[in-house]
C-alpha cells in the first residue's frame, strides 16, 4: 500500500459529519483578491524578475488576459507563466521593441516533471537541477510575488453574500477551502475576516491540485451529487467535473450576483437534489461566456 503523502493526510484523513460537502475556492470567489494579487503583485514582479521594462505595458496587458480575463484565469502561477511567455513571443509589438522574452523552457520542465507546482516543488526540483540560471529567476520570482501579497493584500473583504452562505451551509454541510494559493496565506485571510470557523478544512497548493483536493477529502465518502465545488475559473469546472461531481460558477465581473444566487436560489436545489442536470448546465453556458479562449490582439 502506497504511504500517504504527509502534506495531504489531513485532506485523505477527513470524516464526513454530514451527507453533503461544499468546497470553495478562495481568491476570485470567495474573497475579490484576484485583480489586487495579479495587478500590484504579480505582474510588476513578473516584470521585474525577468527584465520586460521595455515591454511593460504588453506585459502587464497579456498578464491580465491569461490570469483574470481568459479561458486560463485561475490557473497556476507556474502554467500562466509559461503561457504568458508564449503570447508574448508572438507579439510582433515585443518584437519591434527590441525586448528578449525568457524561452521558458526549464519551467516547462518543472511544470511537467511531476512535483507540485509550489514553492516546495520548485525548491526540489531546484535541488535536482542547481545552478539553473532561469530557474534561479523563477524562484527570485515566486519568492518576491509572495512577500508582495504578503505586504499589499489585507482587509480584502469577501463577496457580499459569502459570510451568509456560509453561515446557511455550516451546520448541514461539511465546508472545506479548495484552493491553489499558498497555505500561509490562505489562512491568514480567512481568519482575518472571521470565516476560517465556518470551514472545515483549509487546503492550499502545497497538498496538491484543485483535483487532488477533491480527490482526497470527499471522492467516495459522498455521494457524487453531493458533492460540489464553488469556484470562478474554467479549471475550477474541470476539476469538479472531472471527478464527476457539481460545479457552481461565481461569474467574473458578477460576483455578488453569483453568490446572491447561490444564497437564494441554488442552495437549495443542491440540497434537495434538483441542482445537477439542466440547472446546472444553464449556470455553466453563463459563466462561459465571460472567458474567451482568444486575446483581443489576435482578432
């Protein structure tokens, strides 16, 4: 028998208390973090570690479109990362200015050499492939983005009507923080505005993907229809679905809306099993639309 990875025996560990479990992503969904993450944290550390001054504001443009405004939003610091550069060596704007992109291709390694794709995972990785010179810039910029959010990202308050959903599911439901932002931080923003004692587990990038999440805290100790996952990106929907479990959207741009709905309207329809089928096919065709696959610039 396979031991359990350490990082996840909490989530492998879980026992239901009750027959339907939510899981809830955090920044974007529960919390409206992701413009002032991605805006004043991210991205002038991303020009910065890797020398895009002479491109900053196509930087900062294509930045936004693969992490806020696209199919991808959402996605994995060190997947957007990669994707970002490959947009911006098709720019021909880039490339009238004269500016060199990073080839990216020890990233593309790491993302696919099976460590988790977090600080840890780099650090291994780092450990199997030392004096890696771009590998060196990845870890300066994961590191700066980090301090960043840990200087600038306080008093971001949830979306209206997440503290009364919460206070609507505790009780009835086991609530669990479905999450690929770090753990420390994870913590310390739910806990600042009061709402780490509605959840049962808090599970960030370090006990792996969104998948794995569901993965190991409630595939098979719940009916599938009794499990759904609340976030706001595409790959929030995949995971959920490829596990063949729920998917509620919060709609970009429309987050108090969303949650309003869900407060009033879905809820219900997932406790009393009239959630899975149509209902949940309309939310999905909306919440698509928000998110084009192509960047303004290749129209």
């Amino acid at each position: 028998m396979n031991a359990v990875p350490e990082a996840v025996r909490v989530l492998v560990e879980f026992e239901p208390k009750h027959s339907f479990f939510v899981g809830i992503d955090s920044d974007g969904c529960a919390f409206d973090a992701m413009e002032i993450k991605h805006k004043e944290c991210f991205i002038p550390n991303t020009i910065k570690a890797w020398d895009l001054q002479a491109v900053s504001s196509l930087t900062r443009e294509t930045c936004e479109f693969v992490n806020l405004y696209s199919t991808t939003r959402g996605v994995n610091r060190w997947v957007g990362l990669a994707r970002i550069f490959d947009l911006l060596r098709t720019r021909p704007e880039v490339a009238e200015r004269g500016a060199t992109v990073p080839d990216g291709g020890a990233i593309r390694a790491f993302i696919t050499s099976g460590h988790p794709l977090s600080n840890a995972g780099l650090a291994a990785y780092i450990a199997e492939h030392p004096d890696d010179p771009e590998l060196m810039r990845a870890r300066a910029w994961t590191l700066g983005v980090d301090a960043s959010i840990t200087d600038m990202v306080h008093g971001v308050p949830p979306f209206p009507h997440v503290r009364e959903s919460l206070q609507r599911l505790h009780g009835q439901v086991d609530l669990m923080v479905v999450s690929a932002t770090p753990l420390e931080a994870l913590v310390r923003e739910w806990g600042e505005h009061g709402l780490s004692q509605y959840m049962d587990v808090i599970a960030g990038q370090e006990m792996g993907t969104k998948a794995q999440h569901l993965q190991y805290a409630a595939k098979g100790k719940y009916a599938d229809d009794h499990i759904l996952l609340i976030g706001d990106a595409p790959g929030d929907r995949d995971a959920a679905h490829g596990k063949g479990v729920l998917y509620y959207p919060i709609n970009p741009g429309h987050e108090a809306a969303s949650w309003r709905r869900f407060h009033d309207e879905a809820l219900g329809r997932f406790l009393d099993g009239t959630y899975a089928g149509a209902y949940e096919a309309a939310l999905i065709a909306e919440f698509e639309q928000y998110l084009p696959e192509t960047p303004a610039w290749q129209q």
